[in-house]
C-alpha cells in the first residue's frame, strides 16, 4: 500500500524547545530563560491594543504600509525596503525558503539561534554548523564552509546564547567575501542593547545579497504578539513578498508595533537598565567565579564548572522560583543563560547563587 509521506528533511527536525515558563509549586516564579524585557512593553502600545479590541472584524492592511513607514521614519530608512512578518522567526523562514531548496546548504554557527538548523530543514536544505573561536562567529571558518551549494548563511549579531558580537570589520569581510550569489542573513534581534551598533543596516544598505532582521520581541517588550521586520534590496524585499500571506500580521499587531517603534523613549530606558543591570550581574558573576563573556545582549552566559555544577545551580535557582535557561543544546552543558531583569530581579538572581556558593 502507498502512503503519505513527508518532504525530505521534515521528520528530521527536532522541535523547537521554549524557555521554561512553569515551576510546580513556585508561586512568585521569575522567569528569565526567555530574554524577555523585565518592563514590558511602552505604555503607548498596551493603549493601541485595548482600542483594537472593537475592530476586530476588519480584515487587517496587506501591505503593512502604516507599520514600515513608521521604521522607515524611526531609522530613516526606505519603507519600500522593509517587510514585515510574525516575529523575525518568519523573516527568516521567508529568506531560506525563497533562496534555498534540497540539495542546497545553509550555513550557521555553531552557538548560533537554535531556529537556524530547524529553519534549514523546513525549506529542505542541509544546515551545516560551522565552528565559532571563543564563542565568538568566526568570519574564515564560515568562509571555509561555503561550497557550491551554499544558499544562505545566517549569523545572529549579537550572538544568542553567547552574547558576543563580531567587529564591524569582520562583517564587512564576509560580505565582501562570500560569493555574490549567497544571501547573508544579518539576525539583529538584540541590536538596541548593543549600544552604537546599527543591526547591519549600512551591509543591507548597499549590498544586493543581505538581509538585516529586527524584532520586538526583545527589548520592544511584545514577544506574545509575534512581529518582527526585514531590511534589504528592493528586489529581495520583492522575492520575499511574494511568500509571505497577504493577512500575516493582524491590525492588532501592527498598531501595537508602530506605537511600539513611535516611542523611543522607552527603548532607551530600558537600553539603560539592561545595561546597569548586565553590568552588575556579569561583574557578581564573575565574583562567585563563574567565566562569562562581556555581552551585548539582555542575557548573561555564565560558564560553571561542567554540567553536574550548572545543573545543581540551576536547581538552587529553581529552589527559589527562578528560571533560567540551560544551554546544552546550544553546546553549552555547563552554561546557564541568564535574562537580564530589572534591579529587583537581579538581586534575587545574585541573592541565591551567592548562598549556593557559600553552602557549597
Ligand atoms: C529571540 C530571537 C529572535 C526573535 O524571534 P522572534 O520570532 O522575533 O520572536 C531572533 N533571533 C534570535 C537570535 C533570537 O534570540
């Protein structure tokens, strides 16, 4: 008997895992495995969203004009450069399925975004991993990887979970270098913690072949509400729409983002604190002797001993009512990701890993 049988490459993919959001029995739980924003989102967007309530029978815009105008003004960038999707996730899905197929190969680093293997097979190519040199994207070992079946290379800048970054030299090196018919993949999901960092505008900016990727699921505080946006050529911009639904945002979405985007004020204040907070955290960190890198992000990765000693430190934290991520998947079984909170927040992180340390 013939049967149904999936794509290639489909029953290959192993699902995606969230942070964790649920501790049984914790009542006062803080969540930090998720590098969500401690503040929320602005004011100004949770009003948008209330009144969206008594319009939602309306089919919403196709074409997301209002949204990109408002990131086109915002950054000064074209609006007509700018897509719009459901979280950066689709951003990303848009781009390696448009550019590459079975047969084809989509490069990732090693410490890179755990959707890029996944998104890889979803579009039916290969992922291949590439080797990062102190967790830190290494621009040659990418470069050595590329054959001719390379598509797409996707590098997340800041890294997730390392939250290094590479130099602006280097991404001008690997654009320069890879071949002009491979898209490179500019992931800025953390871009505004990185202070003086544009996200890969100026590479997108003046290049055919690359695609920036924003998100405000980060420091936008509205990861529930799944809208994400995309800078590049005109003529990619064009590739892309053409895969993306036409009713894949809802006026819901759109209003909370442009609301979102309008009110800077916000995201330099929680710029701020994420950066007072990242400071203290990464310096107490390393004070009870963990190794972390200096990052760039809303997280911390703090490196223990080995696995036995993240795991008992994490179940300190989770002995409190605090989650946190653990990295093994990311090839970092002895790391703890560690969302930056507010002052609060990290003082309980610091609270309870000093106490673990002086029992121990
Ligand atoms: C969180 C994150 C994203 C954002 O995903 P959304 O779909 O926009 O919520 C993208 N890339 C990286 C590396 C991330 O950590």
């Amino acid at each position: 008997m013939t049967q149904i049988v999936p794509q290639p490459g489909i029953m290959d993919i192993a699902l995606y895992q969230g942070g964790k959001s649920h501790l049984s029995g914790a009542a006062d739980v803080l969540k930090l495995s998720s590098n969500e924003n401690p503040l929320g989102p602005s004011p100004a967007a949770k009003q948008v969203i209330a009144a969206q309530v008594d319009l939602l029978h309306r089919y919403p815009s196709t074409d997301h004009a209002a949204l990109r105008l408002a990131i086109g003004e915002i950054h000064g960038l074209d609006p007509n450069r700018i897509i719009c999707g459901v979280g950066s996730d689709e951003l990303l899905q848009f781009v390696t399925q448009a550019y590459a197929g079975p047969g084809d190969e989509i490069i990732h680093t090693v410490h890179g975004f755990s959707m890029y293997p996944i998104l890889a097979r979803m579009a039916g190519a290969a992922p291949v991993c590439v080797p990062e040199k102190d967790r830190v994207v290494d621009v040659e070992a990418v470069l050595d990887a590329v054959t001719a079946r390379t598509r797409v290379v996707l590098i997340a800048n800041p890294g997730n979970p390392t939250g290094t970054m590479v130099d602006d030299a280097d991404l001008v090196r690997l654009a320069d270098d890879l071949p002009s018919n491979v898209v490179l993949v500019l992931d800025g999901a953390y871009t505004e913690f990185a202070e003086g960092y544009d996200g890969g505008v100026k590479l997108a900016d003046e290049r055919p072949n690359v695609l920036m990727t924003r998100t405000f699921s980060k420091i936008y505080g509205l990861g529930g509400l799944r809208i994400g946006w995309g800078y590049a050529a005109l003529e990619m911009i064009g590739v892309l729409n053409r895969i993306r639904q036409p009713f894949n945002l809802s006026e819901l979405q759109m209003a909370a983002a442009e609301a979102a985007v309008r009110d800077q004020g916000w995201v330099t204040d929680c710029a701020e604190l994420n950066a007072e907070q990242r400071a203290r955290l990464t310096g107490a960190l390393r004070q009870l002797g963990f190794a972390c890198d200096d990052s760039f992000g809303n997280f911390v990765l703090a490196r223990l001993a080995d696995e036995a000693e993240a795991a008992a430190a994490d179940a300190a934290l989770q002995a409190e009512g605090i989650l946190v991520r653990r990295v093994g998947s990311y090839g970092f079984p002895e790391g703890l990701r560690i969302t930056v909170g507010d002052a609060e927040q990290t003082g309980r992180v610091i609270d309870t890993l000093t106490r673990w340390r002086e029992a121990g």
